[in-house]
C-alpha cells in the first residue's frame, strides 16, 4: 500500500506501469505521464505568490494532478462543490489563487497540460514529498444552508480511506475502479480516488454518465463501481452485458428496498451503502438485503442527545473532537442504529444536499419577488423542490417571471436543485407566530394542479 503522502514521485518518473484508464477504456495514462504532468503544473503553481489554492476542476485527472503539485509546494487546497457563476463570486477573493475549466480561472489548464516540462521540477520531486498535516478542505452546504468550508487535513482522508480499506479491502484486492460521483465531493476524493491510489489499483480518469458506459470494461474480472442512489435508481439492467465481479458503494443517502434489490438484479450484489459526512467521514455502512440498520465503522465512535441527535468522533474527524451529524437516530445497541431523518431543512435531491431556506435566502435577494417558500417534494419517479412566491408587482407576467426565476438561480445552483415547480400566490399562509400552515399550503398546490397553473422549470 502507498498512502499519497508518502510517495516517492521521483521513483515514479520513468514508470510505464497504468495509473488510470479512461472512463470508456479507450486509452491509458501511466504514472510516468502523470509524473510529467504534475512537473508542467508545478512550473505554473509556484509562480503563483497566494498560498491558498482553491479549485474546481471538472476533469478528474487533472483534477489529481494539480491538487498533488499545490500540495507538494505547501499549497493549501480548497475544494468548491459548485463552479455556478455567482456562487464562485461570493467565495473567490484576494487572499487565495482560483484554478478552474471555467473562464474565471486565474491559471489556463490548457497551457499547463499542453505545454512542456522543465526537468528541473522532476529533480524537485527527488526530495520533495506531500505533507499529510497540509490542509485539504471541501466546501459543503453546511447545516446552515450557506457555502461552509470543512477544514481537514490530507492525514484525516487517508485515515478515513485506510478504515474503508481494512473493513473492505479483501474484496476490492485485484480490481480496478470506476465511478459515477464527483471527485470534487469528500465522498467521491475518498472512494474515488484515495482508496484505489493506497491500494495501488486503476482507476478511470474520469466519473461516467451512463451504465452502459461500463460495457467498456469487459476485459476486467473485478470492477469497484463507486456511485449513489440518484445514478442506480435509474438504471436500466438490460443496459449492463458483462458478467465481471462486483463491488457497489453508494452513498449520499439512504437506498429504497426496491433501488437496492435493482442494483443486486444488475450487478449480482448489494450495494455496501455509505453513511457519512464531508465534517464526520465514514461512519457507518450497511447491505439492505441482510439488515436495515446501519453498523458503524469500527474507529467511529457515536453518540446520541436526548433528541436522538446524532454526534461522532474517530481518527479522522481530529482527535477527541465530536462532530455533529444533524441527523436523528435510534440506536439498538453500541454498533447499531436506525436513521430515522433529517434535523433541519436540508435535503437531498438525486444526491445534492440543498438547503431550502438557502433557496428562499436567494429568491428574496431579487427585488422582483415578496415572499418565498420552498418545500421538498417526492413522486413515484423523483425527488424535486417546489417554491411558492408572492410577486412584488401582481400585474407581472407570470410565464415571463418563471423564466426569469430560472435563469436567475442558475447562477447560484446546480439546475438538479433549482425549483421544478412554481406557485405564484398572493400570499403564503402563515399563522400568527408566523410559522407556515402546511395544510394551507398543500390546498394551494392542489387547486394549481388541478388547474395547471404550475410549470416545471
């Protein structure tokens, strides 16, 4: 095993050996190309005089590369969730450099990957090593609902990822990984990236959008799939041909009976789903086919409030510190427990945490409307959220309004979260204390279905 702080890069230099495969398997990249790339961005990172390098790079590999050449210059990481126009805006400033794919980026990725190397930055790597104590931070939604910025350090990850490895590394020996979540989020830099680098295994250069994308990989015998419930609950089983051995980690949320016995239907095992945090890490697992309660990792340590409000503390949320989770449960004994929801106004769609106050907090920055209340809403076929608004001008053109809305949350959200459906009312039915009156509520979303005059947006 090779933890990434403790690699010898230098030794890497000239090895022809594969470090990722492309997420259609139609080339490979092998460390020795991986080594010249981190020498090309070392000569652009450390002309740069900030020490705070904060990044969103849609490309995981270079994604990897530049992080491992910020940190072998001492560099600080910070890693944003969400590349949306104003959200970029309200967290870039003066104090730290802003590498992207997008055009806001203060560093070209187009020059540092397709121009040359100076071998001075290969004999840089001869007695230069990433230290584990160097930040590696990720922005969240927090409970707050506001862009939160979780600070941990590049020992914290590898303590999580070496825990995943020793409670499920006799089955993930052998195979290459491959994965639908972004290594952007803590959960995918651990699964995605972390766990396969340690166990020095492949790994695809990049997530993949669709199921049939793995057809691709045929020649392999054993595929880790690192993926969420968002991705398997609409997935088509006849869509997967090979026969490989698999191992399925989904996390992001709990899996409905129904989505976990699709995923044993397709892949001939269950999903080991994931419980976690960006602030807390890996805390607990579960397989649904041998039993609904989650078992918590074995250096996690937990406990529950009088409210059922659940707090953890392990080697790698920092030491003797207790985080809260935010979530309510019912523990059954020591290692086991029962998630019994959410705390707060967070939800999940397909995945994404989302506040929905922070959605209101944003509608109501526009002049153009009153009030505002979000809600989250579940069909048989999705998960969405839903806004009821009072306008500031009643003569204004709804349809007119709703694209407006649309347009304007785009630069705060990803679209997965943006409203799919909105209620224009005059007014949204509070009592007096002011708390919302649900009853009311629904009654309005019901006589505008009825009468069509919601639009999906």
């Amino acid at each position: 095993m090779r933890k990434l702080s403790e690699t010898n890069f230098y030794s890497l230099k000239d090895s022809e050996e594969t470090f990722l495969i492309h997420k259609e398997n139609k080339y490979q990249i092998s460390y020795k190309d991986f080594i010249i790339d981190i020498a090309k961005s070392l000569e652009y990172i450390s002309k740069l005089e900030k020490d705070t390098i904060t990044i969103f790079i849609d490309n995981a590999y270079y994604f990897i590369t530049v992080m491992s050449a910020a940190l072998l210059l001492k560099k600080k990481v910070n890693v944003l969730n969400n590349n949306s126009p104003k959200y970029v805006d309200k967290i870039i400033d003066n104090s730290m450099v802003y590498i992207s794919d997008d055009e806001k980026s203060h560093v070209s990725l187009k020059n540092i990957f397709d121009g040359e190397y100076d071998e001075k930055w290969i004999d840089f790597l001869k007695s230069n090593r990433i230290d584990e104590n160097l930040n590696v931070n990720f922005y969240t939604s927090g409970f707050t609902g506001f862009p939160k910025l979780i600070e941990k350090t590049l020992k914290q990850f590898e303590a999580e990822a070496l825990k995943i490895i020793g409670e499920f590394g006799e089955g993930l020996k052998d195979s290459i990984f491959v994965y639908s979540v972004p290594h952007y989020h803590s959960y995918g830099f651990v699964f995605d990236f972390l766990v396969p680098y340690i166990l020095e295994l492949k790994l695809a250069d990049n997530r993949i959008n669709y199921l049939e994308t793995l057809n691709n990989f045929e020649e392999y015998k054993n595929i880790t799939f690192v993926t969420n419930p968002a991705f398997l609950k609409r997935i088509d089983k006849s869509s997967l041909k090979i026969k490989s051995k698999w191992t399925v980690f989904s996390s992001t949320g709990a899996l409905d009976k129904e989505v976990n016995d699709l995923c044993i239907e397709t892949f001939n095992t269950d999903a080991i789903e994931i419980y976690g945090s960006t602030e807390g890490g890996c805390m607990a697992y579960r397989k649904r086919s041998e039993k609904d309660l989650w078992t918590r990792v074995k250096i996690v340590k937990l406990k529950v409030d009088e409210n059922g409000s659940l707090s953890c503390s392990s080697g790698y949320t920092g030491e003797g510190l207790w985080v809260h989770v935010g979530d309510v449960v019912d523990m059954k004994n020591e290692n086991e427990f029962e998630l019994l929801g959410r705390e707060d106004s967070i939800v999940k769609i397909e995945g994404k945490r989302i506040s929905v106050q922070q959605i209101d907090r944003q509608i109501l920055e526009d002049k153009n409307f009153k009030d505002s209340y979000t809600i989250y809403c579940k069909s048989e076929n999705r998960e969405y959220v839903a806004s009821f608004i009072v306008l500031s001008d009643e003569n204004a053109n709804e349809e007119e309004m709703r694209k407006y809305l649309k347009d304007y949350l785009k630069g705060y959200f990803e679209k997965i979260v943006i409203p799919k459906k909105i209620y224009f009312t005059d007014r949204i039915p509070r009592n007096e204390m002011g708390k919302i009156e649900r009853k009311r509520l629904d009654a309005i979303m019901e006589k505008f279905e009825v009468l069509n005059k919601s639009y999906e947006v």
